[in-house]
C-alpha cells in the first residue's frame, strides 16, 4: 500500500490558542488508485497533504499520529532523508502554478532541478530531453520551444501544466494534486482532470485529489472522503458516495450542487450556519449545528464510523449515529436521559 494515514492530528499554536486543523484522520491509499478528499475551505484537506509531505515546520505546528509509505515512517524520518522521497515518490501539484514557479528561471530549467536534485544519473543534455518529453506529454505544443519561456509567458492552464510536469518529472508512486482547477475556466478544468487521469495510467501511479467541488471528481475517483471540521465523515466508493450518501454534511454539499435541469424560479440549496470554532472544538458531531438530524447525543459524544454498505470488500461508512444499530430515535432516549431529539422540529 503507497500511502497509510493513522490517527492524524494536526494542531496550530497562535497568540490565541490551539487549532485543531487536524483531528484524528485515518487514510489509505492503495496502489494505482485515486482517492479524491472533498470538503469545504478550513477543513483540513490541505493541511494534511502538506502534512504528508511534510511541509508544515513544527513549531508552530504539533503534529501527532503515524504517516507510512511502504512500511516507512515519514514522520519520523530525517529531513535529509525526506527530501530524497519528495519529487522522486511522492509528487505534488498546488493551488497556485505562479506561486510555484520562479518567474526569473526558464521552465525547462526549473522542472529539470528535480532531475538535478534526485540525481537520475543523466547528463544535462539527457535531462534536458527528458524534460522535452514530459513537457510534451502534459500537452504543451512545441515543448522545445517553450523549454526556454518563463513562466509570465504561459496562460493559467499552461502554467498548470508546468507545475505538473514537475510534479511527475521523476514518475513517482503517489502524485498528490491540490486544488488543481482553481481559478481555471470549467474548459481548462476539465482537460487538467483529464490530462491527471492519463498521468496516473501511463505512470501507474496512485493521485489523491483535493477538491471542494464534488463535480471535479465525479468520473475520475475511486473513492471518495469527505472532510468536514478537520475530520473524514463519510469514506466510500465514489459510485456509493454519490448516490447513497449517508452523512448529512455529504448530502447537504450534493444538494447545493446545480443541475442543468434546475428550475429558474427554485431557490438554490444551501448548508446554513457555520463550521464549528476549531479553538475549541466540538465534543460530539462537528455537524451537530448545521444538521437538520441533529439528536442530543451528536453534540455529546463522537459517533464512531459505521459501515453502511460494502461492496466487492470496499466499506463506505459514515462518521454519524443516525447509523448506529439501535436505531435513530432509540438512540437519542438511550444515550441522552430521554432527552430525545435536538428540537421538536428535528427529524431522523
């Protein structure tokens, strides 16, 4: 397995407390697979990718749990030792190609220092026809023209596209992509997504995308987890996450989603309230005030996650008690005193 996430906890000393960015993620990402993480802005999807790679510098940070690949530690690891598996295993792609380029070195020239760094064994003549190669194969026309451009020269989805080829310059086992489509026109969206998924085939290498927008992976996850207020609630098969989803955080983001069949006089749906103050975070559900099945026992205690279907040895479970066995009402009398229900108007 390329990538094990365990008990993952992330949390930011501030002149005005701790936040808890992070709490308790579990993750795996097997071999040649794409795992998609969803969620709204602050819910931690960036920060554990940054983890991963470890690019967050601790202090500020206090970060906890266990990150394997193969078997190794990487949160253990020295940073010389870290820096041999950046670029060369796991790759990444961020939000924002311009701030990833230096607009004072050529393209070529700066995707060819991952080369340089990781020591391939090729002469720059060698490295410099390799970069060509994988210029050409994130479809840039012309790439040995553009191997002497600068950054500033690009459109945004070219840029994108150089970030890429950085990114998998050394083909490694697990390409990370980060926002890849933002602020890119629904177009240029979509042949990123479609130039990552040819990536991932032709290198076999495994991607997890990071994503608010459940559209962007639609065709393109295996499996798909949500994060909402620095924890997975909902992990599954994308098919079963989309057309059964059994978190109402999960539901809510799928209902707010536009269709082309939308009626224009239908008020478009939308999660009302706020994420939870991550300062200091909820005991029970992060959800709790935002759900409209809301019981007692959600603001009390953290549900663990039930499995609510698996198919071909694939769980999708969910981070909710509306799945505990005891059933929905039941639930609420048995765990909260005969409290029942958040409110008179709250339904199961």
């Amino acid at each position: 397995m390329p990538l094990a996430v365990r008990d993952l906890e992330v949390s930011f000393r501030t002149y005005g407390g701790s936040v808890s960015a992070v709490r308790g993620v579990n993750l795996d990402v097997s071999e040649g697979e794409c795992l998609a993480i969803v969620g709204e802005s602050g819910c931690g999807k960036s920060v554990t990718a940054q983890t991963v790679m470890r690019l967050i510098p601790s202090p500020p940070a206090e970060i906890r749990g266990s990150v394997t690949m193969d078997g190794v530690e990487l949160l253990a690891l020295p940073e010389k030792r870290m820096k041999e598996i950046r670029g060369a295993k796991i790759g990444m792609i961020f939000q924002d190609p311009m701030t990833s380029l230096d607009p004072t070195m050529q393209i070529g020239k700066q995707i060819m220092e991952a080369l340089t760094v990781h020591d391939r064994g090729l002469k720059p003549l060698a490295a410099a026809d390799r970069v060509i190669e994988v210029l050409g194969m994130v479809g840039i026309p012309n790439p040995e023209k553009q191997f002497r451009r600068y950054a500033y020269e690009f459109s945004g989805g070219m840029r994108q596209r150089v970030v890429i080829a950085m990114a998998v310059i050394c083909s490694p086992r697990l390409l990370i992509a980060d926002e890849p489509t933002t602020a890119l026109d629904v177009t240029t969206q979509a042949q990123i997504l479609d130039l990552i998924r040819d990536l991932k085939t032709k290198l076999r290498t495994s991607v997890v995308i990071i994503t608010h927008d459940m559209g962007v992976v639609a065709n393109m996850a295996d499996r798909i987890a949500v994060f909402y207020a620095g924890q997975v609630v909902e992990e599954g098969r994308s098919e079963d996450v989309f057309l059964n989803p059994s978190h109402p955080y999960t539901a809510a983001l799928l209902m707010s989603r536009p269709s082309l069949d939308w009626d224009r006089g239908q008020k478009l749906a939308s999660v009302p309230g706020t994420p939870p103050d991550l300062f200091a975070p909820p005991a029970g559900c992060g959800f709790f005030d935002r759900c409209a099945a809301a019981m007692e026992v959600c603001r009390e205690a953290l549900p663990e996650f039930f499995e609510t279907e698996n198919h071909e040895g694939v769980s999708h479970r969910s981070l909710c008690w509306l799945h505990h066995p005891s059933g929905k009402t039941e639930l609420a009398r048995w765990l909260s005193g005969g409290r029942g229900l958040k409110g008179e108007d709250s339904q199961c």
